[in-house]
C-alpha cells in the first residue's frame, strides 16, 4: 500500500515544508466508491456551506486500512516531532491501542469525514486540535478532478512562525491524490534550537461545479 513511497523523503518533505503529497493513492473507481458514502449516511451543513459527511465505527474497509497504514508508518516522525517540540507525550505504535488511550482520555468524537463544496461554497482555515492526545499528522485527499469536475477548490495552508508573517502555501493534489500534513503544529528548527509553528488548513472557493475531499485524522476530538 506504502511501498512504493520513500519515507525518508516524505520525512525530510515534512519537515521542510509540513506537508508532503503522495500521488494516486486511490483510482477513479476506488475514489468514486469513497465518494458515494456521502450519499449513504448522515451529512452535516457548515456555516460556509458545503456538506460533510463524518465516518465512525463505520468506515469503509479501503479507508480503514489505509488509515491505519498511514498511523503506523507515520507514529516514528510523530513521536519525533512531539521530542523536538518538547511535547512529552509519545504514541503507541498501533491506531488501535493509541485511539484507546483517547477513550480513556474522554476523546469519542471521530474527526475523519468526507467534504462536498459545490460553487461558491469554501472551507475556512481550520486545524484539529481538540483534546488532551492530538496526533500532529493528519491526511487530507481529492476524489475527483480538478477543472473536468470542478474549477477554484484549491487546498491551501498557512503556517503562524513567532514574529513573523503568516506563510501560506498551496498543496497541487490531483485525482486520488493524498497529502500529509500538520495537523495543529509542528517543530521548526531556528537559530537557537526548535520552536513551534502553528497551521491551519482551508478549501478556496469552489468556482464551478462539485469538489469532493477526504479528511483522515488519527486522533478523536473531546
């Protein structure tokens, strides 16, 4: 499922930039089968539009797996980046056993949903840190195509470094594309040792037509 991807690139990507783009991760008729479950379930309305649809206990086999892939090949720079950031808190190496230590810490909400933005409609900037054991990698990924199915609906983030101006950066994900990012923060190495940056991730306004994304995040809310 990873195989093909370099981790160490992907590690020295996210520590350059926190995000790093895995391409072609789901083929149309795999992103078309995750897309429909909006269809299928309860939806929720934001108040910039647009229509999520949250997973539970009830996430599709394809996406489970790959989430807790993803978990497990990413809790090594996880628990890197909480040492650098001086966070003391360090993760199991399953996403069974870590989202039981959510259980316990009174985390139940899961976060993982799918998005529907139709024109006019965006995404304001946004992170998941909600609770007491915050994973700082999530997954964000497009399920169909950008200018044939939808026009604008570029995933965009920013990075708050103290004293300075916020950054902004754009993520090009393409049809079944993944995106690792920082999920609230991450460690940034300056002049005199590591310090935290903080990031928020937003959907531009969608132009024309239907944009449809993924969340994956690894930790529950309270």
């Amino acid at each position: 499922m990873l195989e093909r991807f370099d981790i160490q690139n992907i590690e020295s990507q996210l520590d350059a930039e926190g995000y790093a783009v895995l391409p072609e991760c789901f083929n149309a008729q795999q992103a078309r089968a995750i897309a429909a479950c909006l269809d299928e379930g309860r939806t929720t309305s934001g108040a910039e539009g647009g229509e999520s649809g949250y997973f539970d206990d009830g996430m599709p086999p394809l996406l489970n797996a790959w989430r807790e892939a993803l978990y497990r090949w990413l809790v090594p720079v996880a628990n890197r980046w909480n040492g650098l950031a001086g966070i003391d808190r360090r993760f199991p190496a399953e996403l069974d056993a870590f989202l039981e230590i959510n259980r316990s810490a009174g985390q139940h909400r899961p976060q993982s949903h799918l998005m529907r933005l139709r024109e006019g409609e965006r995404l304001g900037l946004h992170r998941h840190d909600e609770g007491e054991w915050i994973f700082p990698l999530q997954v964000v990924a497009l399920l169909n195509e950008p200018k044939r199915d939808f026009t604008g609906g570029e995933f965009v983030m920013t990075e708050q470094r103290p004293r300075m101006q916020s950054r902004p950066m754009v993520a090009p994900l393409g049809p079944g594309d993944m995106a690792i990012i920082a999920s609230a923060q991450r460690p940034i190495q300056g002049a005199h040792g590591y310090y935290r940056g903080h990031l928020k991730h937003a959907i531009s306004r969608v132009r024309s037509g239907e944009r449809i994304g993924l969340e994956l995040v690894f930790h529950h809310a309270g």
